[in-house]
C-alpha cells in the first residue's frame, strides 16, 4: 500500500471519503471527491497530496500561533478589563508537551494496542498525533473561524482513526489518520455553515464542497459555466445544480422576522405568509360527522342482509385490510367466479340506492373491490 491513502484497503478498515474542498488555506489541500471510495482512489493521481502527512513541528505550531494572534483584534490600551486566556493558545502549549514518535517507536505502540489491547500505548499513539490535528485543521479555517472547534472534530476523527489502524501494512499512522481527520472537520463545517443544512444528500455534499471551485476552473477555461457544464463535470443533475446555487448564494430567513422589515407588534412574519396544509377546524368536524353518519347507515343496511350477500358484505366490502377474493367466494360456494361477482353486482346496487335514498345523490361513494 502506498502512503497515498490507498491505506483503505491497506490500514485496516477503509478510511472514509474525503472532499474536494476551496475553503482550505495554504498549500496543502484535500484533492479527492466526497463520491470516491477507497477502490476509486486507485485510480486517482491527486490522491498523492496526501502522501507522507506528519504531525505539526514545534517551527510549525509557531507559525500557527502567530497567525492567529495576527488576527485576533488587538485590546485597548485604555482597557482595564481583565485579561482573558486564548482557549486555543493554551491547548498549543499542551499539545507541545507529547513528543512526536519515531517510525519504529509509532510501530511498537500500534502493535501492542492492536494485539493487545495496551490503552496506554493507544494513548500514546493519539497524543503524539494531537499536532497533525492542529496541522489540518488550520488548512480549514477560512471555511469555519473557530479553529478549536475544527481541532476537536479532528481529534474525533484521529480516535477513529487509532481504533482501525493496522501496523503491519507498512504505513504511517499519521498519513492514515489524515483522511479519517479530514472527513470529521469536512462533515463539521458542511453540518454548521448554515443554520438550516444544505448538503443533505450526496450529491448535495459534493456540489457544496466542489461548485464554485468549478465554475472557476470553467471560466480559466475560457467556458461558460454553465449548469449544465457543471453537472456533467461532477456527475450530478442539472437541478442539484441549480437548486445548491441558490441555497448557497440565498442566506438563511428566521420565519419570525417581520414581513417588510418592519418590528412592531402588529407585523406580519415569514411563518404567517406559509400556506397550511392542514384541513380547517370546520372541515375536520365535518368529516367526522360524515363518518360516523356513514358507518351508521352501513351497519343499517348490513341488518337487512342474509346469506351471500351478507358473507360479501361484511367479509369482502367491509373488510379493509385483507377482503376475501370472488374465487375464494366462489370456492366456498361451489360456484364460479362469475357467479359471485354476480352477486356482488347485485347487492352492491342495492346498496348504493340504499345509500342515495338516506343521504343524498351528491354522496359518491366508491364500492367494491377491483380484482
């Protein structure tokens, strides 16, 4: 197996999908679809961005860090509140004290977790692994601010991971977690970029994470980015398409804002203009009522019944969730089929002039079974 992530059938069990996604920053980026499963990755040469991947250096978590204070708005100097700890900073400095392991030492551990179920040597293997989260999940955070948010995701995705790693395929605990680490902070972002989700499906996931890295790559092109160019150039739909445009460009409406921008107490909202599906309190009374007027009527005509047209009645008409057929009638009777549905026919007339001399020739009512 290479350290491309081919690891799928390699590590153990197969790493989860990946996505191709533009909200990465810097130069490290996941290139493989959310649709590609770990047999279509041996057909994909982008895959090998991902080879080798390694927990942070301590040069790097600098780096980091100094981004970060970068942006963060720097306190007044008039400012007399106290300082508050950065979260993030202080989880740094705790992930710095777990070394990193080398090749052989990362091998011993996985062993003794894999055959024996040492947690202590799981620990290790997981601590030792906490910077190459920190590492990912910086390369996410132009699509979710909160990078301690993205970080425990990642290490969500880094104890996945360690539980399915297998030792004896030759590759690099670090490059293994990568994948399982990605799809844990994508499947974050994708679940709280908007209130209400926009990718719920998998087509939907792939437009959200891949459209407008299309349309791009569609205009240096020099080509129209059509929507139908772009689900031809990601498989999906022409509708998927059209319907992720617009919730990606549309921003999410509280159906309790007021209707008009207007805040006072007799507006109107968003949720007053939806259309009820739900049948109105008098038709609902009504129909009750019918019902039980119907059902009254039934049992009165079946009293008028005997024999045949009894058994039809009451095993066939009124039976609702397994009738008896004409041929087990007919069975029954030692006749023909024809002959019971005859005198279906006939009771069944009997009963809709029955039914049209107590309510009325504007009731239609739908007798009989078809066979």
């Amino acid at each position: 197996m290479s350290a491309s992530g081919k690891g799928s059938s390699g590590a153990g069990t197969a790493p989860p999908e990946v996505i191709d996604a533009e909200l990465v920053e810097g130069e490290a980026k996941p290139t493989s679809t959310l649709a590609k499963t770990a047999e279509d990755e041996d057909e994909d040469d982008e895959v090998d961005a991902l080879q080798d991947v390694d927990p942070a250096t301590d040069d790097e978590l600098d780096a980091i860090e100094a981004a970060l204070r970068k942006k963060k708005p720097a306190a007044r100097s008039d400012s007399k509140a106290l300082a508050l700890r950065d979260p993030m900073a202080a989880y740094m400095s705790e992930v710095r004290r777990y070394p990193l392991l080398t090749r052989e030492q990362e091998y011993e551990l996985a062993v003794r977790w894999v055959e024996n179920g040492d947690k202590e040597a799981a620990r290790a293997l997981v601590t030792s692994n906490l910077r190459l989260v920190v590492k990912i999940a910086n390369q996410y955070r132009r699509g979710y601010q909160n990078l301690l948010d993205l970080v425990q995701e990642g290490n969500l995705g880094l104890l996945t991971a360690v539980q399915k790693f297998d030792p004896y395929r030759g590759v690099k605990l670090s490059t293994y977690s990568g994948w399982w680490i990605r799809a844990y902070i994508l499947k974050y972002i994708l679940n709280n970029w908007r209130l209400v989700k926009i990718g719920t499906t998998q087509n939907q996931r792939k437009l959200f994470f891949n459209l407008r890295k299309q349309q791009e790559a569609l205009r240096q092109a020099g080509v129209e980015p059509t929507a139908e160019r772009i689900a031809e150039a990601l498989d999906v739909s022409t509708k998927e398409v059209v319907e992720m445009q617009k919730r990606m460009l549309a921003p999410d409406k509280s159906l309790n804002a007021p209707v008009g921008g207007d805040e006072s107490d007799n507006s109107r909202t968003g949720i007053d203009m939806l259309e009820d599906d739900e049948p109105d309190v008098e038709s609902s009374v009504g129909n009750d009522e019918f019902k039980h007027l119907l059902a009254e009527k039934l049992r009165r005509f079946g009293s008028t019944l005997e024999g045949r047209e009894l058994e039809i009645f009451t095993e066939r008409l009124m039976e609702s969730e397994s009738p008896i057929t004409l041929q087990e009638l007919g069975n029954r009777w030692g006749v023909s089929r024809e002959r019971a549905r005859q005198i279906e026919k006939r009771m069944v007339l009997r009963l809709r002039s029955f039914l049209q001399e107590e309510l009325g020739d504007a009731v239609q009512i739908a007798l009989g079974h078809q066979e």
